[in-house]
C-alpha cells in the first residue's frame, strides 16, 4: 500500500483533519450493535484477552465495511412537475476495503493510517429515472443504476482507556454525482467527501472489531415533494493484519456440489456445516497458534415464506447455529467460534429456512499473535461459500440447474416455448419455478416425474389444477399435458389459497402473479342454459372464460350425469368411446377454456329449416357413406335413415348451421361432435335441403393446428362439408393455449 500520494502528513495534520470530519459526519450509533455478546465460557486468553490495551499491539489492521442509504418515499411524489403515484426507492451502497499501518502508539492509544478503494453503487428504482451518473471516470448510464471505484484513505484510532475505536474513510479523489431529470436537463453536484466514519465501543474479548448500525429516520422532500425514509445500514469488520504462511480452507461438506436447501428435510438437508482448517504453507511451520474463527453470513436470502405456497415466520433465510465455545450476534448472522488452544480446525453449523434460502459465508481465522487470516473455499475457491453452490450468481442452486439442464440461465427467465404456440412462458419465474411449492408436504423439486415431466421446470410450461374432484377428474388432466404439451400438476385444494394463486409468497425474481386452474364436480349438469352438457368453465367477474387462468373462476364438471349421457347413448348404439373417455375429453375441453381456448365457432345451432324436409330428402335419396366412391375411412357414417325408423325428429338444435361450434378439426378437443347431429346443406340441383347425419366419433385426440375442416367438415369429399371450416379467427387452438396471467 503506497503512502497518500502528494499529501504527505504529518500524523497531527492527519488527527486534526479527521477531527472536523468527526464533528460533521458522525452519526450517533447504539453501542450494543457493536458489541458482541460473550461467549459462554467467557474470553480466553490466547486471542488477547480482555486487556483493551491488546488492540494496541496490532500493527495492521484489514478494514472492509459497508454502508447502505435506502431512500424510499411512502407513497406518490412529484419530480421535476411530473407526478408518480407509485413508489420510488434509491438505494446507495458504499463498500470500502483496505488496510492501515500504525502510526503512533503510546499508552492508552493508537492510530492507524493507510489507503483502499470505495465503491459506490447507485441504484434508482423509481417509476421516474432519476438517471445518475457514475462517479469518477466511469462510464455514464441510463439506466438509472451508476458503479464507480476511486481510491480512499483510512485512518483508524483506538482508545484503549475509554474503550472506543473510530474509523474514517475519505475518497481521493473528487466524485460527482450527475442527475438527469425528465426533460433532459442535468444537475451535477459533488459528493461529500467522508463517505463513512464510526465511532463504538471497543469488543471485550477477541481481536476481530465487527460490528453492525442501523438507523431509519423519516425525510421529507424526497425526490421533490414525497415524504419517506431514509435508512442507514453500515457494517463493519476490522480484523489484525493476515499472515501468508499458511492455508486457511473451508472444507465443503461431502454432497455440497449437488446440494439444495430443504428446511423440511433431514440433516444435511436443513442444517450444514461449515468446516475451516488451517494448514502451514509446504515448507513453513505452524508457528502461532489458532484461537478464534469468525463466520460471517454475506446477503442471506429473506424471502417471505418457506416456498411458494407455504408461510414461514418472518426473518432471514439462514442463520447459524448455537454451539459449545460459539457467540452468536444478532439475526445469528455472525458466529465466533473460540477454539481451543492447540486445535486447527472448527466448524460452525447453518440452518436454512427456505426453499429458495441463499447466503455465504466467510471465515476469518485470528491468531494469538495478533494476525489473522481469511479463509479460502477448498476446490470452488475464493473466500465466500456459497449456500448452495451457485458459480452463475442467480440464486438458483447450480444442481438444479444442471438436474434441468438450464445451466446459466437468468433467475427471471420466463419464456417455455413449445413449437407451434408463441405464448411463451408459464408465469412463473426460473428461480420461482426451483424454490417450488410444497405439495401434499412434498416439494416440487422432489417430486416424480407426473406423466413423464418433471413439475417445474424452465423447460416446459406448468399449469397447477386445484382438483375437488377427489382424483375423479385426473386422467383428464393427464390427457390435456399429452395434447397441450403444458405440464399439468393436480394439487390439492388445501395446497393453494382460495384463488389459486400459486406464486403466493414470490419476492426475488417475481414477474406477475400466477393463478392456477380449480376444477370442481357437480352431481348434475353445471350450466342450466346448456343442460345437456357436463363440463362448463366459469369466468371471474370481467373476465372471459378463455382469457388464461388468471380470469378464470372454476371449471365443474358433473362425471355421474355424464356417465348417465354416455351409459343410455351406449345402451342404444356402439360408439367407439367409453365413458373415461368422454370425461377425459370434457376435463381437457374446459381445460382448454381456462388456458384462452375459445370453440371453433360461436353458434351452437339454430336452423330455421323444418324437419319435414330431412324427412322427405331422406326417403327419397338415401346415401350410404360406405358406398360413395374415395372414402378411405369409415368410422364415422353418413346417416341412412327410414323416416319410419326416425324415433325422434330432429329439432332445432340438433341441426347445425355452419360455421358452429362443429366445425373445423373434428379430432381436436374444442370441437364438438355429438351435437348437432345434423347437418343441413341446400342442393341446387334439386332445389332441396338435404341433412346429414352424424353418428358418433371417437373423442378429440389434440388441440388442432389449423382452422380447417377435417373428417366430415373436409371439403373434397363426395359429399358437401358439413360444418365447414372453423370461424374466422378460430381453429388452430393449439397456438391460442396460454398459461401465463400477465
Ligand atoms: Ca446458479
Ligand atoms: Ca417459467
Ligand atoms: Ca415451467
Ligand atoms: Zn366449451
Ligand atoms: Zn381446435
């Protein structure tokens, strides 16, 4: 570390300079948060005891502290005229490194002076950008965000008799912070010059000086006219100079490469350790003796509840544990381990309390000659251990990641494709989709496969259907993933609140919000204006029924009068489909609704031509499908009707005009086939309407790709089409599937 270039000072230039800034910057701390708890056993001598005067014996100190301005205004502000209701939050956070050499000594105090970087990061999260630019030399942004490094001085005191220390750092050089309003118009003014200054008590035991302040106090006038909060986090650690003698490793845990939190689950599961060694360089001897590790959590993950869909108390998302000879700080964010004289290794133990949980941990070893030692994670390197393992930074445990094959991908990707539907996505964001649900006490990321798809996964879409119907409905929601393509996951109705909300408890990488679908059953037909049908999807007050799950109430179903349809159609006739059939079709075909999947034509019937001329077209031009020249398939039959033989005549809306609701691609699920029955076309030549008859089909066996008639509705074949092609804008019902609310 070179001396302050240019600015030599003598020591009580130095003192004296710092003591106007201490006048103007200091912010009132409580002393508590600074002081660490002792331990149990009470302080050993071997860190240094519990003479103040031990602090005086450090010639170099390691400074690195964090100082995070959060300001956020309450509601609606104005800026510059232009007024937002919503809420606005700058955020700047300053971080400093470096070290000190010590200057003076005499009996009762010390002082340190020496040099480091600052960096300052800001980031406007407002709905107006108050674009700032970079400090420095560094690169200007829009984006509202601004990094920049500049070099700082340090100087540091302690007070062995009144037991304080203090520290200071200054940037030196200048710093402007550039603001950009609506209009284009740009303000620039310096920035302060001491970004950070604590004063705090001196700790009791041990040589590490750590420690944490917190301060909110409420502002007005910010950023304009709002009033808000201004709240203050600054962190500190100060720890005796590092030695390079020896290896200080953490040793992953046996697994750690392949594992993820579950809080739920048993041992390493919930609750890992993290174990450090100290080893001489190859070639040197231990010559000091360790006495204390210092385990420090690093942005712990506090996301509200366990998983998506479960509660957890409010608080940080991994902490450490008690144990014998560990000091635990506030939040259990910090542990210091007292290690007995003669041992070169310890361990603390984490605990994580979320599915999604993410922390790192660092470890300072101190030695009982005043050094200490930053701990290096053994084969990942670098001095932070990552929990879980995650090399790409987002949040998303590298395992799963690798278990989906999505390594790298960004935590809010959201764009599942499937060929042939371009709404992309399922509403759910990759992290979203890896800290999963819980469900029937089952996680997600735990779960087999559901009809050969993993639930959740970046891969492919995921709808979640909150089943009421006992199971009754779920080979029907298996049919719909085969033909959808959309991984369709049963819950139960406990597993999801009221509205299906399934990213309930969703902070980090969250979208939107994302519903699923509710499928109920009913003992009889669910819609009185339709009382021939068994399945109907009700839409959410403004809604449409076939928007997306979000707009969807409830799909019912009513499987025993269906059974009752099927069971007398059966009794009558063969049909190629048994009742399983007919109610798997009908659960894909309101499924189909939820996910904006309208019918392929908006009339169901309505023909004004009376039955008597089906009657005499039928006496007198009888037509067999199976005699008609170019057919290749016969399993569906024109009808060949006797009149006499007619037990029922045909009414209105058993006769379909087209384009109905039975037109286009009769294999697709959203068409229907049992109803109408007839088809009516007028034959020029014989200045008649003639009616043809449709008998039954077997059921839909995809969502169709195309708005064109096929089977009877074909055009081509010897006889008229039936229904035609779907109405405009309908059929191809495969690309209108969508899972995503927003
Ligand atoms: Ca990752
Ligand atoms: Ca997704
Ligand atoms: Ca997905
Ligand atoms: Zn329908
Ligand atoms: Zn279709």
């Amino acid at each position: 570390m070179g001396s302050l270039p240019g600015r030599r000072l003598r020591l009580s230039q130095v003192s004296r300079w710092f003591l106007v800034i201490l006048l103007v910057c200091l912010t009132p701390m409580a002393p508590s948060a600074a002081t660490p708890q002792s331990a149990g056993a009470g302080p050993r001598e071997g860190c240094g005891g519990t003479d103040l005067a031990r602090f005086l014996t450090v010639p170099t100190w390691s400074i690195r502290a964090t100082e995070r301005f959060e300001f956020t205004a309450d509601a609606g502000f104005t800026t510059n005229g232009v007024s937002s209701r919503e809420q606005r939050t700058a955020l700047q956070t300053v971080t400093v490194e470096g070290f000190v050499r010590r200057v003076e000594r005499d009996e009762d105090s010390a002082e340190w002076i020496g040099e480091g970087t600052l960096t300052l990061v800001i980031q406007d999260r407002g709905s107006l950008d108050g674009r700032i630019k970079d400090i420095g030399s560094a690169t200007y942004t829009t984006s509202g965000r601004a990094n920049g490094r500049v070099r700082a001085e340090f100087w540091m005191a302690v007070d062995a008799e009144r037991g304080k220390f203090e520290f200071q750092v200054r940037a030196l050089e200048p710093i402007q912070v550039m603001e950009t309003n609506e209009a284009g118009e740009t303000t620039t003014r310096p920035r302060e010059a001491v970004f950070l200054g604590v004063r705090e008590l001196l700790p009791e035991s041990a040589m590490l000086i750590s420690g944490q302040s917190a301060t909110s106090k409420p502002v007005s006038n910010l950023f304009g006219t709002a009033s808000g909060h201004r709240n203050e986090l600054t962190e500190w650690t100060l720890a005796p100079g590092p030695v390079d003698d020896l290896d200080c490793w953490i040793m992953p845990f046996p697994g750690y490469a392949d594992w993820m939190p579950n809080p739920l689950g048993q041992g390493l599961a919930k609750e890992v350790p993290v174990q450090v060694e100290i080893q001489p360089k190859p070639g040197k001897k231990l010559d000091r003796s360790l006495c204390q590790l210092v385990f420090t959590m690093v942005d712990t993950s506090r996301e509200p509840g366990l998983c998506l869909n479960k509660e957890a108390p409010e608080g940080l998302d991994a902490e450490f544990l008690p144990g014998a000879g560990i000091t635990l700080s506030k939040q259990n964010q910090r542990a210091v381990l007292e290690v007995a004289k003669g041992k070169r290794q310890g361990e603390a133990r984490v605990k994580l309390h979320d599915f999604g949980a993410w922390t790192r941990v660092k470890v300072l070893a101190l030695f009982d000659d005043g050094t200490s030692r930053e701990a290096e994670v053994k084969t990942w390197g670098g001095q932070a251990f990552q929990l879980p393992l995650d090399t790409n930074d987002n949040h998303i445990a590298d395992a799963w990641e690798k278990e989906h094959g999505v390594m790298g991908l960004a935590a809010t990707e959201d764009d599942e494709a499937v060929d042939g539907n371009a709404n992309q996505g399922d509403g759910l964001s990759a992290y979203e989709e890896y800290r999963g649900l819980l469900l029937g006490g089952t996680h997600t990321r735990d779960m087999a496969p559901l009809n050969g798809r993993k639930p959740l996964s970046p891969k492919h879409k995921d709808l979640l259907v909150v089943d009421h119907t006992a199971g009754v409905a779920k080979p029907g929601y298996a049919y719909f993933q085969d033909l959808s393509k959309v991984t369709t996951i049963p819950v139960s109705p406990e597993d999801l609140p009221a509205d299906a909300l399934v990213n309930q408890h969703a902070q980090y990488a969250h979208l939107g919000d994302q519903h699923g679908v509710k499928v109920k059953s009913t003992a009889v037909a669910p819609d009185r204006t339709r009382p021939t049908w068994a399945g109907a999807t009700v839409a959410k007050s403004g809604g449409k029924i076939t928007e997306s799950p979000g707009k969807t109430e409830e799909i019912l179903i009513a499987p025993e009068f269906l059974r009752g349809q099927v069971e007398a159609q059966l009794a009558q006739a063969p049909a190629p489909y048994t009742f399983a059939d007919q109610l798997k079709e009908t659960v894909a075909h309101e499924l189909g609704h939820a996910v904006g999947v309208p019918h392929h034509g908006d009339t169901h019937a309505g023909s004004a031509t009376s039955f008597d001329y089906a009657v005499k077209e039928a006496a007198t031009h009888p037509l067999n499908a199976q005699t008609l020249p170019g057919w290749s398939f016969f399993d569906w039959k024109v009808g060949v009707f006797d009149p006499k033989q007619l037990t029922r005549q045909p009414a209105d809306e058993d006769i379909g005009k087209s384009p109905c609701e039975s037109s286009g691609d009769i294999h697709c699920v959203m068409a229907y086939r049992q109803t109408p029955q007839w088809a009516q076309h007028y034959d020029e030549r014989r200045d008649k309407y003639l009616f043809y008859h449709v008998q039954p089909f077997r059921i839909g066996d995809r969502f169709c790709t195309s708005a064109a008639g096929t089977e009877w509705n074909a055009s081509g074949n010897a006889l008229p089409s039936f229904f035609g092609d779907a109405l405009e804008g309908r059929g191809n019902c495969f690309a209108k599937i969508r899972v995503k609310d927003f």
